[in-house]
C-alpha cells in the first residue's frame, strides 16, 4: 500500500483497529515515512501507541492520531490527556453531530493547542456519518468556520467516510467503482464548503477515503496485461480515478487512503477478491489464504464419527473466532491443511467450522460427499478467521512464524507480538 499510495501521489493513513500491536504499526507506516499519520478505533489504542508516536516525534516526523469513532462526549478528557504528551496538530476527531462541538473546549484548555477535525461524511455505506447534501452538514460546516469560540479550539482539517459496503463486492471494479464514486463524493462536498464560506474555509482540505477493499483495489493500477488469474481495471474506471486525482490537486486538497484489516486479510476479503496477491512466487496472482497472516491455533476435544455426518470438536468458539459471516460460504472458519499429509492448492482443508457456541466450535465437511482428513483428539489446527479483527480481539498477543522460512522451521516461533486491549 506504501508504495502504491507513493506511485499515485496519495497520502495513506493506516488503521491499526486489526492488529492494535506497535510492531505492524511500524510496517504499516514504513521506515521512510515523514508523516505518520493513523487512525485508532478506541483510546486504549492510542494510549497504547503512545511511546512509539514519541519515539516517531523526537525523530522529526510529523504525527497526526485521528480518533475513528464520531466523538463520544464522555473520551474528551481522556483524549486530551493523550494529546498532552504531543506536539499541535497531533490528534484529530471525527464530528458528524452538532452537539459534539459543545466539547471540544476541553481539549484546547488541557493541551493548549486545537483539535484537528474531520467531518465524517456518509457516502452509501449508512453507519455513521451524514452526507455532504444534507441540512446537519451545512450546519456543521457552518459553526466550525463561523462561530469565534469554537474556532479558538478546533479547526477544520479535512472530510472523512468509510466504504465498509465494499466487502459486499466480488471483484476489483466492483471495489474501484466504490472508490471513484466516495471521492467525488467528498471532492463534491470540499468543492461546495468553499464555495459557501470563501474567506473563512480552509484553503486545503484532507478528503480521507477507503475501506480495505476499495483502498487495496489501487493496486490492480499496477498490474500488467494478462497478469494470470488477477482482475485488471477497466480502462474508464482507470481515467475516471485519474481525473478525481487531478480535480483534487485542482482544488488544493489533498486526497488520502486509509484502510485497517489489509494487513493480515481474512476469509471475508479473500470473498472481496479485491486486490491482487501480495506474494511474489504464487500459482495465481489472485487473493488466496496464503496471503492471510493472521490464523487460530486450536486443538480437537472430541470426535463424533457416528452421527448422521461425521462431526469434531474444537476448543474455539464465537469467543475464540467470532461470530461474523462470510458471504462465499455459510460457516465461521476454514481449517488450513496445515499438520495434514493432503495439501490442497489453496490451503483449505475439507472442515469448516459449521456451528458455534461460547466456546464450542463444531467443525463439519466442507464437501461431505469428497474425501475428507481424518482427524484426532489432542490434533492442532490452524483456522483461517472470516474476520480478522473480531477474531483478534480475545488475544492478548500473537504467535510470529516465518513462512517464507525453510520448511522444517516455517512452525518455530520467532517473535511474540503484544497487542492492546480493551477501550
């Protein structure tokens, strides 16, 4: 993504909402990155990252922490608590309601220097945020650049929205044409905050878009013809991107990415088939479990061989896995060939994780009139999660493998990752 971003002239803010560790927040931001830029889903992930953004801060490198969650009145303090500790210009928020500028005081008063913000803009995906043609967008817009008190401690930075409805796609132009259809959105919407307040509007306004889909489809930019089983753009969707890039630079914004699972993938972005595979050796150029990093280590309890199909069970419920679907299949995990003597192509087994509990997981065939692994109590396996974030969640560090290693050594742990937790 660093270099994709870097080749197009985009600036890029990772979320680290998947992985909440310092280590793959320091892959996401790159060692030659100036401006380390991110977003965080809670303030326990900020606070988390704080003596890394330090270190990054005596370094010279310019840091900006955007709180991704519409601004909870109640985090004002503890947020500037955080800020305190950095230099102006350091933390941003995300506001998409009225009444959550009455707190914004607080902050300056704590750290003495103004919040950045971002308006949070709905552009399909209907989760949060309001859409730059309504009344309450016009309001905002207008006490952020009107109202003298508020301007003493907040200033307008930039427009914000997430395209989280890119995961119901199934190809890159589908992910692409979501893409182009959230920037003109925003480019729309910094066009007409310009036009309606020309001597107090910002200049340049940060226009932040992506979801991991939409984000990562840039990278079919790169692909050449009859690059194997990967999809290449279409070329209209290639110049209607261009000409969004070039209308923006017009207008003196600045347009950036973010996305936050792309790093360890999961079965319900393998689905997206958004992006190409990151992997230089590979069968298929194409999105497939061995480019999902992340995976859970569970044992089988018990076997149930005489039931109507045969069925396991595993020490991994929704706790361990989640409880989010996937749209390809209808269960809550794959279990990888890995400890099998079978190897399929792909790297699924022929078990899925077909029904959950707490911590139950019942694992079922996947194909139940074709051969299947045998399986035994006390085996380990390995599941490819649907969700990677959610399944993260009840970890409290991760287990690092080499699988680029030789092969007798792709299972010794070379490192073990902390990762934060709670809110």
């Amino acid at each position: 993504m660093l270099g994709a971003c870097k080749a197009l002239g985009i600036a890029f803010r990772p979320h680290i909402k998947t992985h909440k560790t310092i280590e793959v927040t320091r892959l996401q931001v790159g060692e030659a990155t100036q401006d380390v830029h991110l977003v965080v889903s809670t303030l326990a992930e900020a606070e988390f990252l704080l003596d890394f953004l330090l270190e990054c801060q005596d370094n010279g490198k310019n840091i900006n922490v955007l709180y991704g969650l519409p601004l909870p009145p109640s985090s004002i303090h503890r947020l500037a608590a955080f800020g305190k500790n950095l230099r102006p210009e350091s933390v941003s928020v995300l506001i998409d309601h009225y009444d959550q500028l009455q707190h914004l005081e607080v902050f300056k008063r704590i750290t003495g220097y103004p919040l950045l913000l971002y308006i949070k803009v709905d552009t399909g995906y209907h989760r949060a945020g309001v859409t730059h043609e309504s009344p309450e967008f016009s309001r905002l817009i207008s006490h952020i650049l009107q109202n003298e008190e508020l301007k003493a401690c907040a200033e307008l930075h930039g427009l914000y929205s997430h395209s989280g409805h890119s995961y119901g796609g199934n190809s890159a132009t589908q992910a692409m044409a979501l893409l182009i259809e959230e920037t003109q959105q925003l480019q729309q919407a910094s066009v007409l905050i310009k036009e309606l307040h020309p001597s107090t509007a910002p200049q340049q306004l940060v226009l932040s878009v992506g979801a991991t889909p939409s984000a990562t489809a840039i990278q079919n930019l790169f692909l050449t013809p009859g690059h194997g089983d990967a999809q290449t753009l279409e070329a209209d969707q290639i110049n209607a991107f261009q000409k969004c890039r070039e209308s923006i630079k017009a207008n003196q914004d600045i347009l950036e990415l973010h996305a936050g699972v792309y790093p360890f993938l999961d079965l319900q972005q393998l689905a997206t088939q958004a992006s190409p595979s990151a992997l230089e050796q590979t069968l298929s150029p194409a999105l497939s479990t061995s480019d999902v990093a992340l995976t859970i280590l569970t044992e089988v309890s018990s076997l149930y061989c005489t039931r109507e199909m045969p069925e396991a069970l595993i020490a991994a419920g929704s706790i361990a896995l989640g409880r989010e679907p996937c749209k390809s299949y209808s269960g809550w995990g794959i279990v990888s060939t890995w400890g099998f003597k079978t190897n399929s192509p792909d790297g699924r087994s022929a078990w899925q994780v077909g029904r959950i509990s707490q911590e139950h997981g019942i694992l079922s065939h996947a194909s139940p009139s074709g051969e299947v692994e045998n399986l035994s109590v006390g085996q380990k396996l390995r599941i490819y999660p649907n969700h990677a974030c959610i399944a993260g969640a009840a970890f409290g560090w991760y287990l690092v493998v080499d699988s680029d290693g030789p092969e007798d050594q792709q299972d010794v742990i070379v490192d073990v990752w902390t990762r934060c937790r709670g809110w």
